[in-house]
C-alpha cells in the first residue's frame, strides 16, 4: 500500500519540486551573471584581426576573430553547436616534444551532448497529444526498425560516449588528477537514467499509455490516480526519481555551463575594441601624476629638452 | 618522467599525477622550490603604490600577515566578484573537461599538476565555493571547497605567479574561461592584503612616478634617444633629429621603453628612427617622442585594473597636451593587449584627437578609429602595399627569419598577418615554425606576466621549452638562425632562453628588419653594415 504513495508522490509531487528548483535556480544564476557589468572587451582572439584591406580574412578567421555582430553571433553559433574550441585541442607529447591535433574529447563530446539533446526531444512526445509532426520524425530517424522495438541508436551512443567520457576522468592520470567527487556524481546520475531507460524499454517494459498519462497528468497539472500508477512497473519510477533529481541538481552543479557559455566574454563579444571602445560602467577616476606635477617634479630636465628645440641630435 | 636533450646535457620533466584531494591541499613553504618563488615586493614601491607592507620573507614559515588579512581578502574577493561579470562566470561554469591541462608550457615544462590552467583557477574557486556558495557551505571538501587559511595564501602567491597571461588555454577552454582573467583578479586579491611579488612592482612603481618602467627621468629618455641616433649615423652615416615633446606634431609614438635601453629591443629602436626619418624627409612626417608617455607597455595589467589604468592613463593625457592627431604604437606584446583591449576603455580617449589616418598613404585605420591608436605593423604593411618606401630584402639575406607570434598580439588582439607581410616583404628567407606553435596555438616565451625576474629563472626556462623545442625544429630542418618577435619581453628573455636550449639563433624585432632593408634617400654611400654591425651578405661574396 504504501508502496502506491511512494509512486503516487514520485509521479505527481517530485516532477513539480525538481521543476521550482530547476526553472528558480536557473533563472536565479542567470540574473546573477546579467545584472553582474562586464568592465572590458575581452574577445580571445584566434583569427586574423579586420584591419587594412589588403589584408585577407578568411571565414575561419571571421568566426575566431569577429568584428561584426553578425560574425560575432556566428562565432557563438559555431562553438555552442559544433564546439569549435574543443575542436581545435592538441595533446603534448613530452617525449617527442610537440603538441599532436586530438579530437577525441570533441568527437565524444559532441556525440554526447546530440544524443542527449535528441533523447530529451523523443521524450515530449509523452508530454503533447497529438505528437507533433517533427517529434514523429526524429523519433522515426532514430529508431533502427531491424529490431522490435526499434532500437533508438541515441540511447545506445549517449552511453557509450558517457563511458568513454567517465573512462577518460578514471583511466588519464591527468584528467583523474582533476576530476572532482561533483564531476563522478553528475556522470553517475546521468548514467544511472540512461540505463534505466534503456533496461526499461528493452527488457522491463512497462505500459506506455499509462507513463503517457502520468506525463500528460504533469503538464496539464491533472495530478493521476492510484489506478494509473499502479499499471506502471518500478523502474519507471527508479528513472522518473532520478531524472526529477538530476534535474533539481542542475542548477547547483557545473551543468550549467550550457547557460553561462553564452555569457562567456571572451566568446561573445567582438574583436573591435580599437573601433568601438567598449564603456565599463565603474570605471574609476584616474588617480596618477599629471603632466603639470611631473613638470614639476623634473623642471630642470624638461626645460633643457625645451631649449634644445624639442629635439635630440646625435653628438658626432 | 621525461628528458629533455639539450646538446648532449639533459633536463628532467618530472610529471606528477596526484588526486582531487592534493588539488585541495595547499602547498606550502616547506615545498618552494628556488627558482619557482618571487621575492617579495619593495618597501617604496609598497609605500608609493599605497600597498600595505611589511618586512616578509616567502620561505619563513611566518608570514606576518597583516591583521584582518582574511577579511580583507574576502571582502576584496565579493567585491571583484560583483564587479566582474567574467570573473563570476569563471568561477561557476568549468566543467574540469581536462582540454586546457597540457595547453600551459608552465604545465608542459614543470610537470606539476598545479600547474594546469584548470588547477590554478581551482585555487581561487575551492575558495569561492567554500565561501560564495551554499554547496560548498554544506559539503565542504567533497564539493571542491576548503578554508582559506594561511597556507592557502602561500600556495596562491607561488602559483598565481607561475601564470604569465599568455591566454593560450582560453584559445582551447570549450567555454572560453580566461585565465589571465582570474589571476588577474587573485593577484588582486593578494595585493590588497601586500603579498606580492617584487619584480613587476618596481617597474609599475617608477613607470606611475617617471612615465617609463625603467625610472628613466627625461634627460635620461633624450639621452638614450641620442644614442640611439648615433648608432644610426655610424652605420648610414645620417644624422637623424629625434623629435620629443614637440607639440604639434602629427602622430605621438609610445613604445616599451627597454626599447631605448635594452639589447636586442636597440636594434628595433635604431629601425623606427630609420623609417620615421625617411618618411619625413620624402612626405614630411612629423611626429614626436614623449618623456611623460615614455612607456607603452603596462606592468599594471599584470596588477590590477587601477594599476593599469594608472599606466596607461598618460598617453591621451599627453597626446592632448601635445595636440597630435593620434597615436603610433610600437612593437610590444602585453602592450597590445592593454593599447587594443583596455587603455581606451579605462581612459576615454580625448575628444581632440582625430582620425586615424596615415598621412603618407591616407589610409584610415578604420578598426582603430575611436581608440586612435595604430600599431607599428599595421602603419608598416600600408606603407609597403602603396610602395611608398624602398626596400632592398637581400640585405638581410644573412638571416633565415622565422616570426614568433607574441601572446598577447596574438591571441588579445588578431595581429596575425600584418607582421608577417611585413616581414616578406622585407626578406627572402622566411620559415615557419610547426602549427601547434603558431599564430594562435603560439606558445609564450615563458617570461610574461611579470615573470620576467632572474629569480624565477628554472621556471622562465622550463616554461619557455615548447617553444625552444619549436624553433629548435626549424633551426635543424631550415638552418633558421633568427627569431623576429614584435615583443619587448620576448626579445629580453628569449636570448637567455636560446643559451639554456643551446640554440645558436638571434633574436631580434621585425622594426630592425625593416631598417637593414630600408633604402634611404640620404644615404649617401652604399650601406655594409646590418644595425647591429654584422657585414651584409652581398659584401662578403
């Protein structure tokens, strides 16, 4: 019996208080950083500089070294969808005593993070009825049809790429080195959904109209019932619960990098500083010797250099 | 552990891997090892910079910091915190992906994992966790946080001052996390409780009280200006009037005042009064030197932003006194960063200034048009493109020239090309070295940043390997014998660098370049000296 207040709670409470902690922390954090002033323009600058006009700037250098919004939006675009900075790594060989292009850590990066986008995207069709168009397609292009069900190719590459990414902070002396108890936690939860996702669709199969129902129940606020639960298996509710925790860890953990990258300075501003100078809102006033103090201090000198007509000449 | 050959001898990297927790645990005295530690600042640098001082010794177990030093620090931490949006940003957002580790040649050349740009911005944010979020309130240690003790002050004044600001790991950061930027604002934060290094606060001290780094007072600028022309007149047999504190001059120059001081900057020196001669002599140039802006280059963005608002502020404040139209600056590294990225926005530039626009050619310098500042390879390669100097490259046929992308033009700036049409143009041999070690990948020459101090010399040598080893591969392959760098502090610490590795290359600037092939029109008898008095090539055959 009381087992039906745990899933009752875990279907109709848990998604409401992981949604308030994440939608509040979120905003919270990002108010945080807006309202915070920028002082300078400090745009890493990895491309060729506009400047004279026979002086060629190709479209790499136009994203690594903006100088228009429309480049510098460009350069954003770049590196939160395709990880430009990642892909530009190298790893030093100490024995050959060179730096070697990697880009292991972008390849799984990049798979990582477009498998768990597309994973979330099939997702919202529990949570809309009827499923839009587009949900259908991506669902439909994800599946691989040859098995029953069709196995979502996502769901299998998240994982992999996640444990090729937990392999790398446990296995590399250097990345274990700096990997803190934080960065296992989040990799764990993560992990931890993805699996019992994939054992709950491929082997503990539970009844979809049902879960259906309980996600429909949490966004149209119609709370399910004792009946509606109870049709539902447990792992569904192992992997509810965790994602409702994931999700009310967020706002508290490194995760969100996927919000502050677009606030990052050196990223997001253009490379025009000399052209547009750039207004620090706290500036502090000038606190210094002024040419009339210095004369001051230095009168004899500066007198000789006046008499000489402003101009040294060599003694020959 | 691997080693590293130079001629016949070895040196050590010795790699450590240890774990999160010793990433925690503070290192302290008992652990400095010399060559790796600064001293610590000057009482009248402290006393004239309004520093707070006492007498301290960084390898006594005792510190003597002063009283409410945690207070202060933390206060001064919350208020750069509220003041920097980067700087909050940074602390919130690594992830610890691991892309920027082996991307410091400080991490490359030492082998110790403090060293990693992730690990030394984990110094200041274990603090920020510990003492600005509510995680690492409740789970301390296990949340990446610790206590700021004493000894978390020693460990940050040993690491905070093995970072020279290159900027290469934020090339590489997915998520663009500026280094430079945090030790920046940690080295603020020590500042405001007086433990800082010597070196750099000597020359921000005598550049705030004389206009230059060296203390230089304005007999002592004109003097060094005189010498400079006489050793123009003993190779081209010319005598050049330097023009200082003219006003009404066109164009104000400002440069790294070791410039006129220093070897090999001499040569650099002896290539702008060279060009600025024969512009003047063929259109009519008129430009002028300053005493009181005698530095372009800023030791305060080392500091602090008030530091280096403090430095920079006397270019405008002269270039309206004067009355130019705008400002011509020369070869410099952290110069740049702070003439491009900083100086217009700490100093709103004066409203008397004008456009920037050459006055030989016409051309206007369209991306600086509000700071009014031009860099020395730009106002070159436009000089060149409209062919409005000659120039005969085999004169500097001697040298097989490969460039160095300075840090901060680099990566601070875009100043990519500009130096190396120049540098084409001007000779017949030109080499590139490996692409992991160029343009934006450019690994520093490991004195940077206020590094710069004999002191700290196993740490400039090791920390300038990479690039030793880059150049050490085109020298070999392509017999390249000269390294041309647009920066003051490449050319005074790569020369030692090169002895260490045993490199037998020169290091010069791309100015000195173009003086050894700049044909003068009152030149009268043909030249058989390069600047630094090496027979030309042509007159040995």
């Amino acid at each position: 019996m009381s087992l039906v207040y745990l899933k009752l709670f875990i279907a109709d409470v848990l998604p409401y208080i992981a949604g308030i902690i994440f939608i509040v922390g979120t905003i919270n954090r990002i108010i945080n950083w807006a309202k915070s002033p920028v002082p300078l323009k400090i745009p890493t600058t990895c491309g060729q500089q506009k400047s004279l006009p026979f002086i060629r700037r190709t479209w790499e250098d136009r994203l690594d070294s903006p100088y228009t919004m429309c480049e510098t939006i460009g350069r954003m675009i770049v590196e939160v969808f395709l990880f430009r900075s990642l892909f530009r790594n190298t790893r030093y060989w100490l024995d050959k005593q060179k730096g070697v292009d990697t880009r292991w850590l972008w390849l799984f990066a990049l798979l990582f993070h477009y498998s768990m986008l597309i994973i979330v995207l099939r997702h919202l069709r529990f949570f809309a009825n009827p499923v839009p168009g587009f949900l259908s397609i991506i669902n439909a292009l994800d599946g691989q049809p040859a098995y029953v069900p069709a196995l979502y190719i996502t769901g299998i590459l998240a994982l992999v790429a996640l444990f090729w990414l937990w392999a790398r902070r446990i296995l590399c002396s250097r990345e274990r080195n700096i990997s803190y108890p934080a960065d296992h936690l989040i990799l764990a939860l993560v992990a931890a959904i993805l699996i019992t996702g994939n054992l709950m669709r491929y082997f503990f199969k539970v009844d979809l109209y049902a879960v259906k129902e309980v996600a429909l129940g949490i966004v149209s606020f119609h709370p399910v019932s004792a009946a509606v639960v109870n049709q539902i298996g447990w792992i569904f509710f192992l992997h509810l619960s965790l994602v409702c925790i994931t999700i009310a860890y967020l706002p508290f953990s490194k995760v969100m990098h996927f919000a502050g990258v677009f606030f990052s300075p050196t990223r997001n501003m253009p490379n025009d500083n000399r052209a547009h100078v750039h207004i620090n809102p706290w500036n502090p006033p000038y606190h210094g010797i002024s040419w009339q103090e210095y004369y001051e201090m230095y009168k004899d000198q500066l007198d000789e250099i006046a008499e000489n007509g402003y101009k040294v000449k060599p003694e020959v | 552990m691997v080693d590293i050959e130079k001629n016949g001898e070895f040196v050590k990297v010795e790699q450590k891997f240890t774990s999160w927790r010793d990433l925690l645990k503070p290192v302290t005295e008992k652990d400095f090892k010399p060559g790796f530690y600064h001293y610590p600042i000057l009482k009248r640098d402290a006393e004239q910079l309004g520093i707070p001082y006492r007498d301290w010794d960084p390898l006594e177990p005792d510190w003597k910091l002063p009283e409410g030093w945690k207070e202060t620090f933390l206060n001064k931490f919350k208020e750069l915190l509220e003041k920097n949006r980067q700087f909050k940003l940074f602390m919130d957002i690594c992830v610890r992906c691991g892309a920027c580790a082996d991307k410091c040649h400080y991490y490359i050349g030492t082998g110790d994992p403090k060293n990693m740009p992730v690990a030394r911005a984990e110094l200041l944010r274990s603090i920020y966790r510990r003492y600005f979020t509510k995680v690492g309130k409740i789970f301390g240690e296990w949340a990446g946080a610790r206590e700021l003790t004493e000894d978390v002050i020693k460990e940050l004044y040993y690491y905070l001052y093995q970072c020279s600001l290159c900027r290469r790991c934020s090339a590489f950061c997915p998520y663009g996390i500026d280094t430079a930027d945090i030790v920046w604002r940690g080295r603020e934060m020590l500042q405001s409780i007086g433990t800082v290094q010597r070196f750099s606060y000597i020359s921000i001290a005598a550049c705030a009280r004389t206009g230059n780094h060296l203390g230089l007072l304005p007999g002592g600028v004109a003097g060094a200006l005189q010498s400079v022309a006489e050793d123009v007149y003993d190779i081209t047999g010319i005598e050049i009037e330097v023009p200082i504190n003219k006003k009404g001059a066109d164009i104000l120059f400002v440069t790294p005042s070791a410039d006129y001081f220093a070897t090999p900057h001499w040569y650099v020196c002896m290539g702008y009064l060279m060009l600025f001669h024969e512009l003047e002599e063929r259109y009519g140039f008129s430009y002028t030197w300053s005493t009181y802006a005698s530095e372009g280059g800023n030791f305060g963005t080392f500091a602090s932003y008030e530091l280096a608002q403090k430095l920079s502020h006397k270019i405008y404040e002269e270039a309206e006194r004067l009355g130019v139209k705008w400002i011509l600056g020369g070869e410099c590294g952290h110069m740049w960063r702070d003439k491009h990225q900083f100086m217009a926005t700490m100093n709103p530039p004066p409203k008397t200034l004008e456009d920037p626009v050459s006055p030989i050619t016409g051309t206007y310098f369209e991306n600086a048009a509000e700071a009014k500042i031009v860099h020395i390879a730009e106002f070159v390669a436009d000089l060149i493109e409209h062919k409005k100097i000659n120039l005969d490259k085999s004169r500097n046929d001697h040298w097989k020239v490969t460039f160095h992308d300075s840090c901060n033009p680099a990566r601070g700036m875009g100043l990519y090309e500009e130096p190396r049409y120049v540098i084409k143009n001007v000779c017949n041999y030109f080499y590139e070295m490996p692409e992991h070690s160029i343009r934006e990948k450019t690994y520093c020459c490991g004195s940077g940043g206020g590094l710069l101090a004999d002191e700290v010399m196993e740490l400039r040598m090791r920390g300038g390997m990479p690039r030793a080893m880059a150049l050490k591969h085109v020298h070999k392959r392509y017999g390249v014998n000269y390294l041309c760098t647009i920066c003051a502090i490449d050319k005074a610490a790569f020369p030692t660098l090169f002895e260490f590795w045993k490199l037998p290359v020169e290091v010069g600037g791309m100015m000195e370049l173009v003086g050894n092939a700049l044909i003068m029109s009152d030149e009268e008898q043909e030249r058989e000296l390069d600047l630094r008095g090496n027979p030309l090539k042509k007159n040995e055959e």
